[in-house]
C-alpha cells in the first residue's frame, strides 16, 4: 500500500505551490526509489514503448529521449504509483480527497544535448480539464542550471490563460486553438521565475498551467535523468478533444466524467477505484 510520508507537507509549501505554481521538495523519495528507477531507464531505453520518442533535433550530439505510460507497460513502475509517497504528497500539496494517475514518464538528457525544452505548460496536451491537476518531476541525479534543471515562471498559473501545446518532436502537429505562449525571454523584466538545485530523490510539484522551460544539458559526463508523473485532483473530469496528445487508449468514460478508468486509475485514497 501507499507508503507513509516522512513528514506532512507545510502550510508554507502549500502557499508556495498556490501563488507560485511550484514547489521544491526534498527527503520524500529514498534512495531505494532513486535506484530502481534509475534501473528502469536502461530497460525502458532498451525496449521503448510506442509512445517513445527522441527529442534531440539536428545532427547535435547527446540524446533527449522520451517514453510514457511506463507503470501500464513495464514490471516495476506500478510499485512507484501505488506504492510510493507520490499520491499521498500530491494530495496535501493540492489539497485533494482524491487522486487519479494520468501517466507518468522519462524525460533524460544525456550529457552534450543541446535540445532545450521549450516554454509550455503541461494540461493544455492532454484529455482532461481541472484546476487540480499537478506534475511531480523526480530527480534521479544531480540536476543544476548547467545540466537542465527547469525554470518555471512564478505565479502563470494564475493568468487565466490556456497556451496551444508545443509537440517537441514536430511543432506542427498539435492544431488546437489556443493562443501561442508569450514570449517569455523577451519579458524578463516584468515576470519573476524560480529554478532549483536537485540532489538525487528531490523533486518539484507543479501547477498544470504554470509555463516552464529548461535547457539542455551542456555538460560533458553527467546525465539528467528525471521520472514525471502526472496527477488529477477531486475537480478533475474527462475533456477529449482532437489534435492533442496520444494517450496509450481511449478511456472508456464520457466526456465531463470522473477519470476513474483502467487508464486513470484512482490511486489515493488507496482502494477507493
């Protein structure tokens, strides 16, 4: 069953995650997780599913590479979801009775990838609509500015506004209505941002509509491999639209439901689905 907490979230982290939209978080993962998963990269890399993609664009060197619905396709990954401290953490932090799994994901940027992940945020690419919806990015190294940690701009959650979704292997493929994200570097002197230091194990919590960015990784021996899971919160229901991304199937839910489903399994509180 769902681990214990090592210590309940505070007031503060969730004031921090309500006005900002992000919040940095350490000692909630242990070492046992960071080493399984950290395993599961090489077996994932080596076996991909067919939501898999390289990211790296060019003939740059490194490797930016991508899979989904992990826990629905690997041994191993479903002990995470269900077993882990993250349903429980993205609870407090979101202040929610329940939680749905909506996927999770590796995002790893070896050592001399120049890609950058553009600014975006995340609940515009996928079925779903609510304003409990939140990113769980888990550190499973060392991560710094050099070798692509996230910037995240404080408090765009909260600008009403839903951006068109980036595809970052073809920027054409998403067609969907929203307007482009603004653009952002040019408007440094009136936003304010975040970034974080990661040691392996820590992880940030964000908003669904906060708009983030990183760089590539620019350094020589030092890989930047990150697991990211993606939860809904009690609000949360079913919004399928076209021209976005793929989910691994179709729900089997209607539009305006609960997500509830073998796809989005309620995992908090635990037995409840």
């Amino acid at each position: 069953m769902a681990a214990e907490l090592v210590r309940q979230i505070t007031d503060e982290e969730i004031r921090q995650f309500d006005e900002d939209g992000v919040v940095h978080l350490k000692g909630f993962f242990d070492q046992n997780w960071v080493e399984m998963l950290r395993e599961r990269v090489e077996a994932v890399k080596a076996n991909p599913g067919r939501l898999s993609h390289e990211l790296q664009k060019g003939a740059d060197p490194g490797e930016f590479f991508t899979d989904t619905f992990m826990w629905h396709q690997h041994d191993g990954f479903r002990d995470f979801i269900y077993d882990s401290p993250a349903a429980a953490l993205v609870a407090q932090v979101m202040r929610s009775s329940k939680i749905n799994i909506v996927f999770d994901q590796f995002l790893i940027k070896e050592p001399n990838t120049n890609e950058p992940t553009v600014w975006h945020h995340d609940l515009t690419y996928w079925p779903i609509r609510g304003s409990q919806v939140c990113t769980l990015w888990l550190a499973l190294d060392e991560v710094t500015e050099d070798t692509g940690s996230m910037e995240f701009v404080k408090g765009s959650h909260r600008w009403g506004q839903r951006f068109h979704p980036v595809a970052f292997v073809d920027p054409t493929k998403y067609k969907t209505d929203e307007p482009a994200v603004p653009d952002i570097d040019s408007m440094r002197d009136e936003l304010e941002f975040a970034r974080f230091d990661y040691e392996a194990g820590d992880c940030t919590v964000h908003h669904g509509l906060l708009v983030h960015a990183a760089g590539g990784n620019r350094s020589r021996d030092r890989r930047r491999r990150a697991y990211v899971t993606r939860w809904a919160g009690q609000d949360v229901v079913y919004d399928p639209r076209p021209n976005i991304q793929e989910m691994l199937w179709e729900p089997g839910i209607s539009p305006g439901a609960p997500l509830d489903s073998d796809l989005w399994p309620t995992v908090y509180p635990k037995g409840a689905n």
